[in-house]
C-alpha cells in the first residue's frame, strides 16, 4: 500500500480532530503515514507508532539545492506549476516545493494527500511536479469559499479532490474539477462513550467550539432568553476564542448568568467522556460577515457519536448529518425559530429522546464512521496514475 504524505498548514491544530482522526484510521488501515507541516505546535496527541510529523522548514537548504540539481526536467515542469499560480510568488512556491518534494522523496512517500486547499496545496503541487507522484486535496468552508484563491488551477492539477458535502461537491463541479469524490469526515466512534438519557432536573444543553462570530452562539443566547426562566435549560459552552468576552457580556446583559456556563477549553478527553451526560447539542451557525461559514461541521458527527440529538442551522452540509429523527435544523440567526426548536425538544417525551440518541449514534455509525472512510479513501489514493 501507498506510503501516504499528509501535508497541512499546521499539525497538530486543536480545534480540527479530524486529520488527526483520518491519520490514525489511515494507519490502521496499513498505510504507512507521514505528516508534513509547515508550523509544528507542540499539543500532546497520540499518532501510532510508525507516524512522523516533519516541519518543512527545518529542512537543510543545502540538501535541497542537491535535490534540485538532480532534476532539471522536474524544474521546468515545477516551474510551469508555480507560473500558473498568482497568490503565491513563483519564487517562494519553488523553494517551498523543493523543499517538501526533497522531504518526501527523503521518506519514500508515493501520495500527496493534502488538507485545506491554500497555501499548503499550493506548495504540495509545485512538490508533486518535482516528484511525480500523484495528489489529492480535501477541501473545507473557508478555503474553498473565502480564501480561494488559484482554486479552478489548484482542482484540475489534483488528480482527485475530495468535497466533504454535497455542495461542495456541486460547487468543484462548475469550477472545472475533473476528479471530485463525496467523502464526509470521520468520526473515531470509539473515543465517545454513550449511554441512556440523563436524568438531569433540568435540560442540560452543549455546546463545544471555537468562540468566533460564525458559530451563532449570540444566537442562542438570545433564544434562551426568550424562554420563561423556570423551563428555561442550562447551556454550557465548551471552548475558547476571539467572542469570548462579547459573549460574557451577553450573558449577563441577558441575564442569563444563572442558566448559562462559559467552562472554556476542554480536552478531547473531557468531551468525549462528559458529553453524553447533556441531554442535548445546540450548534446553530451562520455565515460571518467575511462570508466564511461552516462546512459540514465535524462537531455535529462528535456529538451525535456521544448519542445527543442536535439543534442546528441550515448551513452547509447540516442537512446531510442532522435528519429529523435525530434534531432539529432551523435558519440561521434565526432567533425564533431557534427557540421553538429547543422549546419542541423540551416538550418531548422522555422515550422521543432516548430514541434520538440511540438513531444519532447509529447516524455516526453508519455514515460517518472514520475507519470506514478511511477505506473509501484508501481505495482512491491505491487507484490514482502518476501523471
């Protein structure tokens, strides 16, 4: 089987299990895996055994000018890469190029498998050239929709691509992407335990995610605040970010202080153990005012993993996660509406909602299970042609 190189901005980044995910179910699937990275942050995460991550730039420029001299055919086609691209000078996509085609030729790697479809990929196809071997891109909401640039040269250079949503799918499909493949992330079903519906006095509602404007999580606030204060759940928000202090400040504008927690970071460990203890996750996002929004949210799947039923917004992607039988979707910043959704769950009969949380984890299961996709990616990378 193909040795695999991931290539990605940063590793590991703590808000996006889901590299980390597929390159554990990668491994177990008998790929030989290496991670490249042009920022190393040192964040304690287990990778198997035989998996190296590897910081570009501490590559030695004088074994990476040996590299070059080697292979002057691969220059010019390097080169013809790097001029049909315009975000990016020829100058550094060259030398960055050089620098993780030496790297993986160094580790023997015979795929390029990258995530996010920016910078990274940029360099990843200049490196292919100098290689060739073959390369795949997966892309996701802001650099496929904000940061974009290159992006129609960028999908007809990958040998396929993959879309994690239907959308996207579409959306590769009219600019010009020759190989597109639906896969959605995986889930690692085995690091959420599960269980009945707690007994809680009062619905205990989640909500776990980086604190930036398109999470929506004013909205709920708001929606919380519409409810009488004796029915009214509790909210607890799990993570950290820019909005943390507007939210604070909500809160208690809201009054809200005595229904709503702001518990900040906690570790995968943490949610994949405490999750299942809430009775329900609210997520209920929107696009920015930058225009970047979610794109089939990998945190949806986590907490469906836990069993907990979802109240969301239809941004894309949400509706090929979260059916009816397993939450509620409503429009984004959609203030009312979202607080009928949380009030219709409120009123549900103790066994609707353990028949959400069983039919949410059989969802995940079923559909969004990592090692299940890890296969299906497996197969496409086992199938592509060197160019």
């Amino acid at each position: 089987m193909k040795h695999i190189a991931i290539v990605v901005p940063e590793f590991p980044i703590a808000s996006e299990t889901f590299v980390v995910t597929e390159i554990q179910a990668l491994a177990r699937a008998g790929h030989r895996v290496t991670v490249f990275c042009f920022v190393k942050r040192e964040l304690a995460i287990t990778l198997p055994k035989y998996v190296s991550v590897i910081d570009i730039n501490d590559t030695s420029n004088k074994h990476v000018s040996a590299f070059v001299v080697k292979r002057p055919l691969a220059l010019a086609k390097a080169l013809i890469c790097s001029q049909n691209q315009h975000a990016i000078s020829t100058k550094s996509l060259l030398l960055y190029g050089a620098k993780l085609a030496y790297l993986a030729n160094k580790y023997h790697c015979e795929h390029f498998h990258c995530h996010f479809m920016h910078c990274s990929l940029a360099y990843t196809l200049v490196a292919a050239r100098w290689l060739g071997i073959s390369t795949s891109s997966v892309g996701h909401g802001h650099d496929v929709y904000v940061n974009n640039d290159d992006i129609q040269f960028k999908l007809s250079a990958c040998d396929f691509s993959i879309a994690i949503c239907q959308d996207m799918v579409e959306t590769f499909q009219r600019l010009g992407a020759k190989h597109t493949h639906l896969l959605h992330s995986g889930v690692d079903v085995s690091r959420f335990i599960t269980h009945s519906a707690p007994k809680n006095k009062q619905l205990e509602l989640l909500f776990v995610g980086h604190l930036v404007e398109k999470k929506g999580i004013v909205y709920a606030l708001q929606a919380l605040a519409l409810i009488a204060e004796n029915q009214r759940p509790h909210l607890d928000i799990v993570g950290q970010g820019p909005s943390q202090k507007q939210l604070y400040n909500l809160i208690k504008k809201l009054k809200l202080k005595a229904s709503v927690r702001l518990l900040g970071y906690r570790s995968p460990h943490w949610i994949g153990q405490e999750g299942s203890n809430y009775d329900c996750f609210v997520a209920p996002f929107c696009p920015s005012e930058d225009g970047d929004s979610e794109t089939e949210p990998m945190v949806l799947k986590e907490a469906m993993a836990m069993g907990l039923p979802v109240i969301t917004s239809d941004v894309m992607g949400c509706s090929e996660i979260v059916t009816k039988d397993t939450g509620y979707i409503v429009a984004p910043k959609d203030v009312i509406a979202l607080k009928l959704a949380i009030e219709s769950f409120m009123q549900c009969q103790s066994n609707v909602r353990e028949q959400m949380r069983v039919l949410a984890r059989q969802r995940v299961e079923q559909y969004f299970n990592a090692q299940i996709q890890a296969r299906r990616l497996s197969h496409l990378i086992e199938g592509t042609r060197i160019k």
